[in-house]
C-alpha cells in the first residue's frame, strides 16, 4: 500500500525516489497544472526536483512554491488543478513523503489515491514536442492574506511560537508580526535540521512554557515539521492538549457539528454533534466534505471549512492568538470537563499484521472498544512502524483498566 493515513510517508531510499518520479509523472498524465512546494528536510529538494520532472515529463504545467507550509500549497492550490507537497510532517528527519491535493484544500480522497496507485505503473511520458513548463510561484502572501483578513490580534500582543525549524518558519512568525502581534520566536530558520523533535507532544516541548512565563508572553503556539499541526500553550504557560484544544477551537466558533477521530476524547460529545472517522486528518477532510462545521484531530490537525479543507497550522495559531487575546484560556480550561486519557506508542515492525489479527478491517484504522464509561482504540501507525494505543475513562481507574485491557490485547496477537 503507497499511502497511509496521510499521504506516502517512507524512510528516505531509493524506493522513494522512484516513487516520486512516478507520482509526478501520474500528475502531469492528469492534471495540466500543479503546484508544488517541500519542506525544510534536507532530502526535501531532490524529491521536489524529480516531482517536477516527472509532471513536466507528462506534459504537465508545474508552478514551483520552494519552500512552503503545506497549507500554504493545499490553500494556492484553489488557482490550479491538484497540489503536491513534499514532507514527512512530524516524522523524524530520515523520513521524507509526498501529499496530494484538490483545488478546494482537501486532500485527495480513497479513490484518488487508489487510481494514483494503480496509475503508478504505468508509463505516462510525452514526446518531446509535448513536454510540460516550471516557473516558480509565491503562495505565502496570498495565504498570509487570507489568514489576516479572517483573524484579529491586538497590537503588542506577546506570543512565543516554535516553528521546530520546519516549513512554519517561512510564514508563522511574519504573519503574527504583521498582524500586530510581538513574537518571540524558538527554532525558526530553515535549518534543514531539527533542533527537537518534528512532533508538537508535551514531552518534546518542555522549554515552552518556561518562555511562556519568562517572557510574559500571553500564550505560545507551536509547529510540526510542514505546520500543518499547531499545539499551543495558555496563559499560565501550561501545554493545552489536543482533546481540551478541539474544545476551544469548536466553542470559540460556536461548532455545534464537529468532526474528529476516532481517538478524541468523549468530552466533546458533551457541546457538539459529533461524527468519528479513522485517525488521519484526510479522513476529517473527506468527512467535512459533506457535513460538518468545524473539525480536527488531537494530535494538532485543525480544519476550518470555511477557509480550506487542509489542516491549517499559521490559521490555527493567528485564531489561538485572537481567542488568547478574549478569553481567559486558563480559566477557561479549569472550567472544561475532562477524563482521563491514556495514550501510548512502540516500535513494532510487524504492527499491521498484529492490528489485523485482533480483527481490524484496516490496521491503520484500527479497533475501538468502547464500554458505558471508557473506550479503548489499537491501531497501527499509518506513518511509522508502531502500534499506538489509546484508552479513556470517566476515572483514571477505568482509563488504566482499558489500557490494559488494550495492551493485552495486543499481547495476544503478537503470540497468535
């Protein structure tokens, strides 16, 4: 199978370097314009390079973006027929992947990324009369535009944001400073390395909050490695998870049809109609394609309809900022239910093959058990070899009891 959760993601090879000539070949077979755009990686070029190549070698149009969000590109994309984005998100840096996308942001569907597959062997090159053109494209100003027509944030507002030296970089600290706002900014060059790791998690973050307080900053926002993802801390300099941030986000906006994964905590069922889909922020886009005023995942995607169907980080935090400049976010998040929720990852190599066994239809989708007062979810990763676990109870007793339950699940298929 070529694409997980979201988009191809693999360890940097050979295999995906013919990937991506192929893929692009397949582009510029269907679509007469696409606009591509990588990350900050330091593999993120040659791939670029031989998408390019290969939409060009079809007879494709390419307009060429460099470095960019992945926002950024799904939001220009609106201009052309598909958009390609070269990034491993928050993988680690051997990792590198490809995203594709639809005029309106959404990332392409089921079906789309079967006929890719199936389209991938194939030979889609033109004659030399018919091979395709590149110029290259600015889509950080019209995004940064639209993301400051739709927001607001008062003058002098103090905010940390930590790009993780990823794509968020290139726009996140500029539009928060144009807008008004006074920026303290961690990791945000283009270093084509990491200084922490890609994934905004709380363990991987444990300086924020401390600039949060030292720097008198009102809140902190905080990227993946293409800022498609943005985590953020409140007031008081404390990491707001992802369960309590939906939360937020969908009473700020008034949501009252929110859609999440099927890993999200029940507490948002308690101010929303609710509809569940596979982890996987493509899953949210196809599902918010037909219903749904709001919607994301709890590991950072979030997808406002209204501006683009891709989870968009710099929109996320310029709103953050904007609703940190209203609300009380402490205050608000003491006064927000909560249940406990467990989550875990391992190494696993044989981790589709496990999911499988305990009765899954799709591994990366997973099982979920849910019971009158928890649930628990196994799963394999779609971007790594690992099985994640997540559990939930009304009291950490229950939470710890299905996480047990799950892990001897677990147990069991990996004797079976």
């Amino acid at each position: 199978m070529l694409f997980g959760s979201s988009g191809i993601r693999q360890r940097f090879d050979r295999p995906l370097i013919e990937t991506a000539l192929r893929v692009g070949s397949v582009l510029g077979a269907q679509f007469p314009e696409v606009n591509v755009g990588m990350d900050t990686r330091t593999t993120s070029p040659l791939l670029s390079h031989l998408l390019i190549s290969g939409i060009m070698s079809a007879g494709g149009r390419v307009f060429s973006a460099g470095i960019a969000p992945t926002p950024s590109i799904a939001y220009s994309t609106r201009y052309m027929k598909a958009g390609c984005m070269v990034t491993a998100s928050h993988n680690p840096e051997e990792y590198n992947g490809i995203k594709l996308f639809n005029p309106d942001g959404s990332s392409f569907t089921q079906t789309q990324q079967n006929d890719v597959e199936d389209q991938i062997t194939k030979t889609h090159w033109a004659d030399w009369k018919q091979q395709g053109s590149a110029i290259a494209i600015d889509v950080i100003s019209p995004h940064k535009k639209a993301i400051l027509t739709a927001t607001s944030i008062p003058p002098e507002f103090v905010v940390v944001v930590d790009c993780g030296n990823g794509a968020g970089s290139v726009l996140t600290p500029s539009l928060l400073a144009d807008a008004g706002a006074k920026p303290v900014c961690l990791t945000c060059d283009t270093a084509g390395s990491f200084a922490r790791p890609s994934e905004p998690l709380k363990e991987n973050l444990g300086y924020v909050g401390e600039m949060v307080k030292r720097t008198g900053a009102t809140c902190a926002v905080v990227h993946d490695g293409d800022a498609d993802r943005m985590m953020a801390f409140d007031n008081r300099g404390r990491f707001i998870d992802g369960d309590h941030l939906l939360m937020v986000f969908a009473r700020y906006l008034s949501a009252k049809q929110v859609v999440t994964t099927s890993d999200a905590s029940m507490i948002i069922e308690e101010i929303a109609d609710v509809h569940r889909t596979p982890v996987g922020d493509t899953f949210v886009s196809e599902e918010l394609l037909t219903w749904g005023e709001f919607g994301g995942e709890p590991s950072g995607a979030w997808i406002f309809p209204k501006h683009s169907y891709c989870p968009d980080g710099p929109f996320a935090a310029a709103l953050f900022c904007q609703i940190a400049s209203e609300w009380n976010v402490a205050e608000i998040l003491d006064e927000m239910p909560s249940y406990p929720i467990l989550r875990e990852s391992f190494s696993c190599e044989t981790a589709r093959e496990i999911v499988t066994s305990l009765g899954a239809a799709n591994p990366t989708d997973g099982i979920r058990i849910p019971e009158e007062n928890g649930w628990f979810l196994i799963r394999a990763s779609g971007t790594e070899p690992k099985i994640r676990i997540t559990a939930e109870g009304i009291t950490m007793e229950i939470a710890k009891e299905m996480l047990e339950r799950a892990r001897t699940l677990v147990r069991k298929g990996k004797t079976a």
